[in-house]
C-alpha cells in the first residue's frame, strides 16, 4: 500500500493569497468603516463605503494577484524553454551540470554521475526543472487560482466588519468593528499559522499589530477630517 505523505508546503499556492485575501479584506474594510464612523458618518455613509471598499478590494486583489503570479508563471515557462534549447544543444554538458548539483548535494562523483544518467533517460527535462532550476508541480505558479482564492477571501473577510456595522447603533460602531476586526485577525493569524506548521501567537500577533496600527490611523484621519468640517 503506497503512503502519501502531506507537507505543508501543498498548501503554499492558494494558503498565501487565501490569507493575504482575508486579511486585507478585515484590516481594509475595517478601516474605512471606523474612518468614515469617526468623522461622524451616518450608517448609510458607513455602508457605502464599506461595500465600495468590499467591490473595489476584491477585484483590485484579484487582478493583482492575477497579473502577479502570471509574471512568475512566464518567467517559469521561459526558464523552462531555455532549458530545453540547451539539452537539445549540449545534452552531455546538461548531464555533467546535473551530476554537479548532485554533487553539491553531498553524493560522490560516481554516485551522482549514475543518479544524473538514470534520471536523463527517465526524464531529462523533469530532473533540470525540478533539480537546477527549482520548479515543481507544488510550488509552481498557478495564477487562476491564486486571483480566485484572493477575491474570494477579501470578500468575506470584509463581510466581517461590514456586518458588525450594520447590527449595532451608530454610536458603537466605531469600538465593536475596531474591536471585532482585531478578534477576527488574531483567529486568522492563528488559523493560517496552524495550516502552515508555524507557531499560533505569533502569527496571531502578527496581523494584530498590523491591523490595530492601519485601524488606528484610519481612525485618526477621521476624527480630523470630521473635526475640521464640522
């Protein structure tokens, strides 16, 4: 029976921007409401803008991420036409290279020239991607999914404070979605840090820093803007 092992590197593609997603749809969002409540804004001016800011964020982080992750899939793509010219042209000389970097890897000379030569004849574009220049099928650029998982995660990571806005009375806007956002991002860093192996209170803190700072000057722009047109 064939044992798959599950690393958490399988989850690199769409955990990044399913995170990056989230957390800007909260911190974003969030920001604009407590901005807009701060400057004495009624519930329709918080609304507004706080589905603007949820439309607008969610096809900005899709196209971004689109456009970011294609350019690494081109770069991959012609890294992996260069290197199939170059085993056309000089198949000996990618057989060395390749014994080489098995070489550096910590096997003997004659071991690796053995390991490059069964690995030529099984797959000699395959060994060169994945050994010389890094690409494999995990790590590879997947921009479909990447602006699909980001949009998807702004969206309802911003339904999160916008629904916050809407339930409470006016006047408590401004501390429940301020203090809401800064729940929900801690139990987001925590998730995501679960999910990538890393340590739950620090990813926590993380995105509470951060979140706290961009909600804090949001807040500040705000009672200044409502204080000088008032």
């Amino acid at each position: 029976m064939r044992h798959r092992e599950h690393h958490n590197t399988e989850r690199v593609g769409w955990l990044r921007a399913a995170v990056l997603g989230a957390n800007d749809g909260i911190v974003s969002t969030a920001s604009l409401i407590i901005g807009i409540a701060a400057a004495q804004g009624d519930r329709q001016a918080v609304w507004l803008a706080g589905l603007a800011g949820l439309v607008a964020g969610a096809m900005s982080m899709a196209a971004g991420e689109y456009v970011s992750v294609y350019s690494q899939a081109d770069v991959e793509s012609a890294d992996i036409e260069k290197e199939k010219r170059e085993l056309a042209a000089d198949p000996q000389g990618e057989l060395m290279e390749l014994a080489g970097i098995y070489v550096k890897r910590g096997l003997e000379p004659k071991l690796a020239r053995e390991v490059a030569v069964r690995m030529t004849e099984h797959d000699a574009l395959g060994a060169h991607v994945r050994d010389e220049l890094g690409i494999n099928e995990v790590l590879a650029a997947r921009p479909v999914q990447a602006a699909v998982s980001s949009a998807l995660s702004f969206a309802v990571g911003a339904v999160l404070p916008l629904l916050l806005a809407m339930l409470v009375p006016v006047g408590w806007i401004l501390p429940v979605v301020g203090a809401g956002s800064l729940i929900f991002l801690a139990v987001l860093g925590a998730v995501a840090a679960r999910a990538g192996g890393a340590h739950v209170g620090s990813g926590a803190l993380r995105v509470l820093f951060w979140g706290a700072m961009a909600m804090a000057a949001t807040a500040l722009v705000g009672a200044l803007f409502g204080t000088t047109t008032s």
